[in-house]
C-alpha cells in the first residue's frame, strides 16, 4: 500500500503546507482520512484518480479537516460512474447539515454521478469493505466547543475521532486532532500499531515524545504539523525524534510517500 499525505498543515494553510488530507492506496482503489483544502486540486495535481476512491473518513467538523469535501463530491464527475460505491463517513452529529450544505451547492448525494451514501460516525466499527476495516475512537479534540455549541441550542456534540484502519494485514492509526493531555492516545497505542499517523499540533513534542517511545508503535508518520516545526524548525523536532524514538519516523510534508 501507499500512503500520501496531501495536506499536513494545522488549522491554517502556511507557505510550505496546506490543511490536513492523507491518501491510502491498495489495489488499485484509494481511501482519505480527512479532506482539508485543496484536497481534491492536489489529487489532480498529483495524477490521482478519483474513479479509485471508495471512502472518505473525517475526524472532525473543522474546517482545515474538512474544507475540501464540497469540491471533492464534486470531482466525482470525474469517477467511474454508478457502479462505483462512495461512502463519505463524517461525525454522526453534522451529516444531515452536510447533506443540506451540498443540496444547497446542486450535489445531492442521490443526484451525484456514483452511488454516494453519507454516513454518520459513532464510537466502534464505521467502514468494512473486502479490503479495508475501519474503526472510530474517541479524540477527545472538541469537547469545551462541544458543550458551548450545545448551549447555544445548536445540535453540536463536540465529537472528534481517531482512526484505526486494519488492511493488508496491518493495523495504522491516524490520531486526528488530539487534546494536550495522552487519556485518548493513550488507548489508540494499547495494541501494537504498524504505523501511527499523528498530529503535531496540540500536543508538545517534549511531551509526548519520550512517552511515545515506550509505546508499541512501528513507525511514526508526523503530520499536521505547528508553525514551529516547519522550515528551520522541522530540524529541531527531528533532533527530539531522534533522542527519544527507537522506532522509525518521518515529519511529512505535503506529498511525501509512505510505503508500507
Ligand atoms: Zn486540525
Ligand atoms: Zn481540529
């Protein structure tokens, strides 16, 4: 399999990085974890194939993690046509919003060139298909925004998740946007792990790395990256890999390819 990350900057573009979308390709389909802009222009940029896509897993309703999702379902004109099955998996909480949002922009899911189902996301198994299981955990990413939503009479529910994706054999989690603290990664690493796709943004490296390095994890894929870490900067988190990880990582940028 390959993975791409195609975005791995934060809640801003900066120069170097766009918001946060990574591609997972394994005989010859594909599938997204967060779908941050421009997702879609760089997939064409990068002679990605949008006929390959079968589903889309959005950690969270912010925007750097689900900006591109419009222009995305757009794309789809360009996929193979009705015997082709989407499944776009979006927190349970906004998927009827989203789908008024792209009725509103004349992309009804049932008026859309291939078969597209919107599905919410809860806790527990989201996605299965021959290849690929997929099952959402708690982040812990949104709670404090969750509940002032909530009091503003607004269907809201503050929910983030992290990924775990099981394929070819091999378990990866994509941690999503996390809190400071490490309750909710705490569970994502219980078992061992062949690749943990993690932000690097709301949590200090100085923190979580030495933590990390006891955890049962193969390789460590940092996206997401803060504003510190990039150009000068990326050394300095290099260097604090180094001294605490026994395990190998790489600091992606924008289209850097995981082979696994
Ligand atoms: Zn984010
Ligand atoms: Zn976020």
């Amino acid at each position: 399999m390959l993975i791409t990350t195609l975005g791995t900057s934060h809640g801003s573009h900066t120069i170097p990085r766009n918001n946060t979308a990574t591609l997972i390709e394994t005989e010859g389909v594909s599938y997204l974890v967060d779908c941050g802009e421009p997702v879609s222009g760089t997939m064409r940029r990068m002679g990605k194939d949008f006929g390959a896509l079968r589903a889309l897993f959005v950690t969270h309703l912010h925007a750097d993690h689900v900006g591109g999702l419009a222009q995305l379902t757009n794309m789809l004109k360009h996929a193979r046509g009705e015997e082709q099955t989407v499944t776009w998996c979006l927190p349970s909480e906004g998927v009827e919003r989203i789908r008024a949002y792209l009725e509103a922009l004349y992309m009804a899911p049932e008026l859309r060139p291939v078969t597209l189902e919107l599905r919410g996301v809860d806790e527990g198994l989201c996605y299965e298909d021959e290849r690929l299981r997929v099952t959402a955990l708690p982040a812990g990413h949104m709670e404090t925004q969750g509940e002032q939503y909530a009091e503003m009479g607004l269907p809201n529910r503050g929910q983030s998740f992290s990924y775990i994706v099981e394929l070819e054999g091999k378990r990866i989690a994509f941690s999503g946007d996390l809190p400071r603290d490490f309750r909710y990664l705490g569970r994502l690493v219980a078992e061992p792990l062949d690749l943990l796709v993690m932000e690097m943004t709301h949590i200090r490296p100085e923190e979580v790395l030495p933590w990390l390095g006891e955890r049962p994890v193969r390789k460590l894929l940092l996206t997401h990256i803060w504003d510190p870490w990039h150009g000068p900067g990326e050394d300095v988190l290099r260097e604090m890999c180094f001294e605490h990880l026994r395990f190998p990582f790489t600091i992606a940028r924008d289209g850097t390819e995981i082979e696994m």
